[in-house]
C-alpha cells in the first residue's frame, strides 16, 4: 500500500486512527498520539504541523504498535529501446509518454 497523496495523514490515519474502522485492529491506544493526530489535521501552518507530525512519529516509534513484516519490492524491467517510462511511488504505470525507438 502506498500513499496517494504526499500527505502524511494519510498512513497515519489508516495505522493510528482510534475509531473502528481504522486502527482498531491494532488496539493501540495511546491519548498523547491520538491528541498530536487530530491537532496535524487541524494544522494548516506547514511548519507547525510537521513539529506535529514529528512528535507523532516519535511516540509511535517508541511504543511500536506494529511491526510490518513484509514489505513487497517493486521490480521494473524495460531495454532502451523503450523512452519515456517513469514508474511512479504508487506503483502505477502511466503509458501515455511511452515510446520505443
């Protein structure tokens, strides 16, 4: 799984939310990373909210609510006969500027 926005509440969310439909499958449960959760969406100073993010981090760092255990490589192949292929972090393709020569 990867973000699709460069937004890091995105993840964060998905792994730290405490309602039902997100980190209840991990039963972490920690006030202080729930509080520094709501206040970075509430955040709109950039600066500020990545101290919040930070800070966020570091707790969860060190209470380790998870360990992911598989991590899937992405494996791309392609001759230079093929121009214009730029795989991107979401693992999509695009082949609209993909040409061979």
């Amino acid at each position: 799984w990867t973000n699709d926005t460069p937004d890091p509440d995105e993840l964060l969310g998905v792994a730290l939310d405490f309602s039902s439909q997100h980190a209840a499958h991990t039963f972490y449960n920690n006030p202080k990373a729930k509080e520094l959760l709501i206040q970075q969406r509430r955040e709109l100073d950039p600066k500020k909210r990545q101290a919040l993010v930070t800070e966020l981090q570091r707790i969860v760092n060190q209470d380790c609510p998870q360990i992911y255990v598989v991590h899937e490589p992405r494996i791309y192949a392609t001759t230079p006969a093929v121009v214009g292929f730029a795989p991107n972090s979401q693992g999509k393709y695009s082949f609209e500027d993909v040409t061979k020569k």
